[in-house]
C-alpha cells in the first residue's frame, strides 16, 4: 500500500501518442515552475495512449487527461500545493465515482 504522505511525483508521458498530443510542452511547464518537496519527470506510456496529454501525480494515482500548458498552473496551485484533486480534468475514465477523493 502506497504512503499517501510520501513526497509528490508528478510524472508527464512522453511516449509517441502524448507527445503528439504536446506533452513535451507540458512537462516544460511544470519544471518552469518548481514546487517545493514535488519531483516532476518524463515518463514512458502509462497505457492511456489517445487521451493525453497524460499526467499522474503519485502517490496518491490520480490520473489527468488532455492536459495543456494552460492547465498546469491549476494543477500546481491546487493539487500540487493544496492537496485538492481538480475534478475537471480528472481522466474521465479511471475516476468516475465521485467519492472516490473524499
Ligand atoms: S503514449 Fe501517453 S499514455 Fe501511451
């Protein structure tokens, strides 16, 4: 079992779907904006291929999708620094009980 207070991960697929997708410009967001005691890094394909950009922030698994440059400053200021799940660009089809982050 995952310690969910362990240090956050952010990990950003960099396999060919995500990356055409634009996840290249997306992992450069987050390092342009570092947050302290969060790791963020490339990864290979997390098997979500089609829906991405793909991000996952352990350990707590939560799975974002089609993530833009745009998106990443909310989910910096609120997951990543608040610690609350931004239900809108969840992955629609991994997190659909909506009690699941209660
Ligand atoms: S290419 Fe990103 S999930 Fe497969």
């Amino acid at each position: 079992m995952e310690n969910l207070n362990s240090p956050k991960q952010v990990l950003v697929c960099q396999h060919h779907t995500c990356r055409k997708d634009g996840a290249a410009r997306v992992l450069e967001t987050f390092q342009a904006h570092p947050v302290v005691d969060v790791t963020v890094s490339g990864c290979g394909c997390l098997g979500l291929c089609g829906s991405g950009p793909i991000v996952l922030v352990t350990p707590d698994n939560t799975y974002y999708w089609h993530i833009r440059p745009k998106n990443v400053p909310t989910l910096i200021d609120q997951h990543l620094r608040h610690g609350q799940v931004v239900t809108d660009l969840l992955h629609a089809r991994l997190h659909h009980d909506p009690n699941e982050f209660l």
